[in-house]
C-alpha cells in the first residue's frame, strides 16, 4: 500500500529537485514517486481516507495557514502580540497588515498541503489505481475529483499559478503549471466528473453523509468557481457563468437544503442535522474556539483557558444590527451577532461564554464577574469595541493587550460533543444562497427580495435596496469566520484599502507568493509580481 507521501517529503515531490527535507529513505511501495513508472495506487479507499485528513488536520484544519491567510488577512480579525503571546517573528501581523513575504511559513504551508491533495489525487485518479479495501471505485474516483478540484482552487484563489504532475511521465519531467482560463476548465472538468460520479445527499439524509463530498458540495464549488471566474481572468463578470452560479444554486435547493430557521443560527455549527450543512470535515473546533477566548474563560475540557489572541475590528462589528457599545441580551442585535451572558444571564449551560461577539464585561458561568489575570493587575475583562495597539512597547500595554478588542467565533465549546469535537462546516446552503444572490445582481437582476428574506429570518430589519456594498457587507454578516473574508474582500475590490492597525496596500497583495523552493524548482512557476 502506498505509504502517505505527506509524512516524509515536502512540496518540491512534485518538482525534479528536493529541497532541504528529512526522512527522505523511498521504498519500492511509494509509487507516486518510486522509479520512473508510476504503479498506480493499491488502495483507493485508504487513500482518499489519506486526503480527507491532509484537510482536516494541520495548516488546512486548524487558525492557521489556510484559514489565517483568508481571515486574519481581512477586515475581520487581527491578532495583536500580546505581552509575548502570539508575537510568533511576527507572522500574524504580518498577515493582517499585508507584509508577508514568500518565507512565511504560513504561506509555505498551506501551499505544500495543497499542492499534495494535487498530487495524491491525481495519483488515485490514474488508471492503473485500484481498490483492494472495498467502497465503490467508481464513487471514489469521484471523490477524488471533488478533492482535487477544492486543492487547485484554492491555490488558484491564492496563487493564480496552479501545478500539476502527469504521474505518468518520468520524475525528472518538469510539471505543468495551469494559469488562468487552463486552470479553470481543469478544475470544472474535475467538478463536472465529481458531479457525475459523487451520491446524491440531501438534506434530510445522515449527517454522516455530508463528511464526504456529495453531487451538492460538487455544485457549490462549481458555483463558487464561477462566481470568482471573472477575478481571475482579469475580466467583467460575465452573464454566462453567473447562470452557472444559479443553476448550480438551484440544483443544490432541489435536493432540499434551505436557510435554517429563525433562532437556529449557531446550531448550523453544532455536530447535528441542519437545513444548511452540505459539507463537513471531520477537523477539530479547537482552532475556532480557543484562540478567540480569554485566557480566564475556562471550560472543564480545557483548563487552561483561551489562548487570547484573535480579535475582530470594531469596523465589522459595527455592520451588524444592534447597540452598538455592547451584546448583551436585549441590545437589539440581529440574531447572527450572537449575544454575551450577563450576571443574570450567565449559567452552565452557556459556561458564562457567549456567542457571536463577545464585547464588554464578561463573567463567570455563577454571574460573578470576571478580571484579567493577575500578573496584568488583574483588572476587570471588559472586551473592548477595538485593538488599539498592535504590539507590546511598554509595561502599561499589559493590561490593555490582555483586554483589547471584541472576540468574534460561532462555534462555541458547551454545544453537543464539547470543544473537542470534530464538525467544522466547509461549505453550507447561506453561502450558496448569496452566491446566486450575487450572481442575479452581477447580471443586473435585483436580489432585494432574496436578501430581505435571508435577513428577516435573521433577526434583522429588511433593506430598502440592495447595492453592491451590500450585498458584501451581507456576505460579512452572513460568513464571518468561515475562511472567506479575502476572496469576497477581493472579488468586490477591498482587500487592499485601509483598515484598523493596516495601511492601504498595492494590488498586487491580492495574491500571495510563491515559496520560493517551488520557483527554483520549478522553471514554469513565475514569481508573482511584487514579490
């Protein structure tokens, strides 16, 4: 059986040079990359088990790589250094203010990841791959369409250069290098395959069933692709793909999946039955709790605390309805900011932990009030509306980093299976459902309806028009902290003006480098400009 190539090589397997690795010992058994004949996979099914944990685990699954570069790098969280904590050389304010360079590990990462979902896939892909484990071939292959078709579109998304082995040639064959209009007709190959081949899941069907792709995740991504089409082509959104968008849309409401009812919201993130939920992976919630939460916000599974480090920007907090000074029950807020326990409010079965946004004085399950920790002096935990200081430059900051800025998270630690569960929703019916909102706008149709109906159920008082800026600060209320603040960010030309604790940057940021192992590589790779 072939033994998961992402224990013991990094990225530059794809290329004919390896680059300062470890445990580079290949046995015979290793044919992706044993020889110049590839053998073929001997276990589909173990491998495709592989791929779906490269997802869940590591810089794909967790608050960094993947996740931090689509939302640290936006308007909705920045990580402050605090004291010490989350200092890191820099990284995470490198990321939020636009400064990477091609050695940020974050950066690194992700793209190795992604590039051996690529790699693994194509492998299953091939024909001389079989199954030895049971599970229908023909399923899996799809599966595998579907995986490969996520990996290369995030890297596109990221990138714009996305490459791709032929397992079939020789190991010293330089890989392709796919780019604009190429890239997309591969990954809406794969989709179109995946689509064929995947099961039809709908909504009423076992949760259990939305772990693995489904002819529905196969259609958001072709929507999403599309949607994003014009972006990376440098071009106008065109009426042709954005009929994709809606006919991929309504293909996935067919199957029954809807927007959950009112006062649902935050059970759409809990490891149950939804309206919404199309695709889950089995990655941990740890990631989308802990490092949001105060170190004294403590639950029984994690003694330690949080980790006291993401905060939102006042400037997104300000997009939804309500008082806008605090998010106490009853301060008007419409359903999706969530709401923070009081004194009387306060109870077991919240921890004392609230959901959505966490702002103002925060307390103890009991309703006794919380402080900060003693070694700040141990004054009130009161979240303010904003960050107002990057980093740590003298003693006084101690206590101000410690309480600076409202946290923002929806999968809060009390919900069934605790904060050690592993549900975290990839894609779900809400996204959809603006994606074709969009994509009538973009045709010039009015979408007012759709969105006054997504807002009534809400909790939030109905639009009297529907404008560009809407329907992304929609978006923003609808998808916050669900990795796709930078694409929509993009998409609608705002990722690179100013925001609190970032200047205004060069258009060019909206991509990211290439490492630069890979350009070295790999002659096909060009650096991306700017960088």
């Amino acid at each position: 059986m072939m033994k998961k190539i992402t224990k013991y090589i990094c990225l530059t397997l794809l290329f004919p040079v390896i680059f300062s690795c470890t445990d580079l010992e290949i046995e015979g058994t290793d044919s992706l990359i044993f020889g110049d004949g590839f053998a073929g996979v001997a276990d589909i099914q173990g491998e495709i088990a592989n791929i779906s944990n490269i997802i869940a685990g590591g810089d794909l699954g967790n608050q960094d790589g993947l996740y931090a570069l689509n939302e640290v790098s936006s308007d909705e969280y920045v990580v402050a250094t605090r004291g010490t904590d989350w200092g890191d050389n820099g990284r995470w304010l490198a990321i939020h203010r636009h400064t990477w360079n091609a050695e940020l590990q974050d950066i690194v990462r992700a793209w190795q990841r992604l590039n051996s979902i690529t790699i693994n896939t194509t492998g299953v892909l091939n024909d001389k791959s079989v199954n030895t484990t049971g599970g229908d071939v023909t399923q899996l292959k799809a599966q595998a369409s579907f995986y490969r078709a996520w990996a290369m579109s995030w890297i596109l998304d990221m990138w714009r250069q996305v490459p791709y082995r032929d397992v079939d040639l020789p190991n010293s064959a330089i890989p392709e290098v796919f780019t604009g209009q190429a890239a997309i007709d591969f990954i809406v190959a794969d989709l179109n395959d995946a689509i064929a081949g995947l099961p039809s899941v709908s909504v009423g069907d076992a949760i259990d069933l939305k772990s693995s792709p489904t002819k529905a995740s196969a259609r958001h991504l072709l929507a999403k692709i599309h949607l994003n089409k014009h972006v990376y082509l440098g071009t106008t959104a065109d009426a042709a793909d954005m009929q994709v968008v809606i006919d991929a849309v309504d293909n996935i409401t067919a199957e029954g999946y809807s927007l959950a009812v009112s006062g649902d919201f935050f059970d759409i993130f809990s490891p149950s039955n939804d309206e919404e939920t199309i695709w889950w992976s089995p990655a941990g919630v740890g990631p989308r709790i802990w490092p949001t939460l105060h170190y004294n916000l403590n639950h029984p599974d994690n003694t330690g605390g949080g980790w006291n480090g993401f905060a939102t920007l006042s400037e997104f907090y300000q997009l939804f309805e309500g008082d806008p000074d605090t998010n106490y029950v009853g301060d008007g807020q419409e359903e999706r900011r969530g709401w923070v326990p009081d004194a009387v409010t306060a109870n077991s079965d919240n921890l004392g932990i609230g959901y959505g946004f966490l702002i103002g004085q925060q307390y103890e399950e009991d309703g006794t009030p919380l402080n900060a920790r003693d070694n700040v002096g141990g004054v009130p935990l009161v979240f303010t509306k904003e960050v107002t200081k990057a980093e740590y430059t003298a003693p006084a900051d101690n206590a101000l980093l410690e309480t600076d800025g409202t946290r923002m998270f929806k999968y809060h630690p009390n919900d069934t299976g605790g904060p050690n569960r592993t549900h975290v929703v990839k894609y779900r019916y809400a996204d959809s459902y603006l994606m074709k909102a969009e994509a009538m706008f973009r045709m010039g149709g009015d979408p007012l309806t759709m969105i006054n109906n997504l807002r009534a159920i809400r909790g939030a008082s109905a639009l009297a028009a529907v404008a560009e800026g809407d329907l992304l600060a929609e978006r923003g209320r609808e998808m916050y902290a669900e990795g796709l603040r930078r694409q929509d960010l993009i998409r609608f030309g705002q990722f690179t003006r100013a925001w609190n604790l970032k200047d205004a940057g060069n258009p060019d940021l909206q991509i990211f480098p290439i490492p630069i192992a890979d350009v070295l590589a790999n002659p096909n790779l060009v650096q991306n400009p700017g960088y």
